[in-house]
C-alpha cells in the first residue's frame, strides 16, 4: 500500500473513531485538554503502527482497552506528581522552620546586647 493511501484511510479511521474515543476520555477525566492529548497519544501509537488499525477486525474493542490502559497510567502518573509535590512542599515547610528568619536574628542581637549590658552593670 503506497505512502498517499495510507494516510487517506488513516484520516477516516481518525475521524470516525476520535470523537467516541475522546468523548470517553472526557468523561472519564472532565478535563478537555487531557481528552485531547490522551486521544492524539492513542492515534498517534495507531499511525505509528499500522497493522494495528488496518486489519483488525474488533478495532474498537482495542481501541476501548488502550485507551482505559492509557487514561489508567495517566491518573496514576497524576497521583505520583501530586504526591511527589506534597512531599517536596512539606519538606521546603520544614527547611524554611529550622532557617533562622530575619526578625529571629534581630531578636537574637537584641537580646545579646541586653546581655552583655546586664553583664557591665553587675558588680565584679
């Protein structure tokens, strides 16, 4: 099959099959923008490898289990970044409670000049 027919066919594979797929995709993330870029993800693979979608038989049960495999390792990767993120914003709390803050050098001057002017007052 030439290069020109390929693409012609993938195109009506694409329009007949992206919106149903984007469409779960969206239901099952509510966010459009993650629909899209799972369901390009998915076509993309597709282009990549056309055995895939040109002689399949049952094309939209496979595409049904990629794409849940997908929205699956997207949410989890999404879970990972949040926690990582969590992790990384407690430990920066943390660091910032065991820097001395400005106002803390300050007190701590402060008192070490009323120290040291306790200590002058005091008889030998």
């Amino acid at each position: 099959m030439n290069s020109n027919n390929k693409v012609i066919r993938f195109q009506a594979f694409f329009e007949k099959k992206s919106p149903k797929v984007r469409a779960l995709a969206f239901q099952l993330l509510k966010s459009e923008e993650d629909a899209k870029d799972i369901t390009q993800d998915i076509f993309v693979k597709l282009w990549e490898n056309p055995d895939l979608w040109m002689n399949c038989e049952r094309i939209s049960n496979y595409l049904y289990t990629v794409e849940r495999n997908y929205i699956y390792n997207y949410l989890k990767h999404k879970t990972v970044a949040s926690d990582y993120l969590e992790i990384a914003a407690e430990r920066m709390r943390v660091a910032e409670q065991e820097l001395p803050q400005p106002h803390d050098e300050y007190c701590f001057h402060e008192v070490e000049l009323l120290l040291q002017m306790a200590l002058e007052r005091m008889p030998e």
